[in-house]
C-alpha cells in the first residue's frame, strides 16, 4: 500500500520559513496530484496548494506569493517552501495524493491517499 509521510514541520516566529516534505514512492508513477492541507485547531481542513501530474500549480489566496510547492523527482517528494510566516498559517499540514492527470485539487474530498501530517505552531 502506498503511503505518504509529511515531514518538516516545527514552532516559528511570525516572519519566518519552513519546508515541508511528502514523501512517497508512488508520486511519479500512480499517484502523480499532489496536495497539501491544514487543518487549525477547531476549524475545517482547508486546501493550501497542489501540484498536478504535469507541474501545474495552485495556491489558495491566504499563501498566495507566500508558499511555493514543487516536485523533487530524484527523490520522489512534494515539497511546500512557506515563507512569511503568520500566526494563521498555525495548524496540522498535511499532504494527500490522488491518480488525477494534468490537473490537482485542493478539495479534501477529491483525495483518497493521506499522509498522518505534521505540526506547524507560527508563534512569537
């Protein structure tokens, strides 16, 4: 079974980066639409960016000239370069991966393969 595993995150100051990893054998071959998620404590999982099976992109409006997401293919991850950090970009990330071609998608439903995500805390 194919499995994702996210890794990078940490407790930042407002202002400041952080990269994130999804890591999955899987990602060049069956599983090529990449998305990341958050979810911050008491709110819906909400769409961040993604990455389709032909480098296509999308971020939502809140990390828009903020986070970049891009495909390593040597080492078969997804990774999400997030800076300017606010306390808003807080919560748990996580990245999902799913068979579409030549488009991605930051609606949770639209994915069926989760990673078990990873802590973000922005906080002076």
């Amino acid at each position: 079974q194919v499995q994702l595993v996210e890794s990078g995150g940490g407790l930042v100051q407002p202002g400041g980066s952080l990269r994130l990893t999804c890591a999955s054998p899987g990602f060049t071959s069956d599983y090529p639409s990449v998305g990341w998620f958050r979810q911050a404590p008491g709110k819906e999982r909400e769409g961040v960016s993604c990455i389709s099976s032909v480098d296509n992109t999308f971020y939502a409006d809140s990390v828009k000239g903020r986070f970049t997401i891009s495909r390593d293919y040597a080492k078969n991850t997804v990774n999400l370069q997030m800076n300017s950090l606010k306390p808003e970009d807080t919560g748990v990330y996580y990245c999902a991966a799913e068979a579409f071609t030549n488009y991605c998608s930051v609606v949770k439903t639209s994915y069926n393969l989760w990673g078990q995500g990873t802590q973000v805390t922005v906080s002076s």
